[in-house]
C-alpha cells in the first residue's frame, strides 16, 4: 500500500504561512513561561496541524492495518497536544498585552 494520499480536488485548498510569517511566530510558553513548547517538539503549529490534517485523512481512507490505524491515531493526539499549546500559548500571550482575559474582564 502507498502512503500517498490523493487530494480531493473539490476541497478547498488549506492556506500556507509564508516562511516569513513562521519565523515572525513566536514559541508559545510553556508552564516555567520561557516560550518553548513544553513537549520540547519543535514543530511549528502550522506544521503540526498539517500533519495532522494528513493523520486523520488517512484514517478517514481507511485501508490501514489495525497496527497502523492506532499509530496513527496516537500520532494524531500527540499532534492535538502540540496544536493546543501553541493555541494556549497564542491565547496567554493576547491577555498579557491586552491586560485582559478571553472574556474581557481586565486583569
């Protein structure tokens, strides 16, 4: 079986960052707030989501052994993981310059 995944033409394409957009992104903090991720992955979101997006197509194919399938379910919550925290980290880094919390209370 080829781990090549053929595109659905119809899909809309995802957007890319430009290699200047990502290197402008900052790393999201991690708990000790030294803006590292805490998994210590150094995948940036963008590349984490997209390989999460080819995770979960290619559990959505089917056709994969169930060996396989719970790889790449596993891989898939590991991506998640990565995701939230750059999300976290993007979220905190907003309250701190705004001086206010996603509800809008100050801080």
């Amino acid at each position: 079986m080829s781990d090549k995944v053929e595109r659905d033409e119809s899909a809309p394409e995802e957007p890319r960052s430009s290699d200047t957009d990502q290197a402008a992104a900052p790393d999201p903090p991690d708990a000790d707030g030294n803006g590292t991720p805490s998994s210590g992955n150094a995948q940036t979101y963008e590349q984490a989501r997209d390989e999460l997006i080819e995770v979960v197509r290619r559990l959505e194919n089917g056709g994969t052994t169930l060996e396989e399938s719970l790889r790449l379910w596993e891989r898939g919550e590991e991506l998640a993981r990565i995701c939230q925290a750059w999300l976290d980290g993007a979220r905190a880094r907003l309250e701190r310059a705004t001086g206010r919390t996603e509800s809008g209370e100050e801080r």
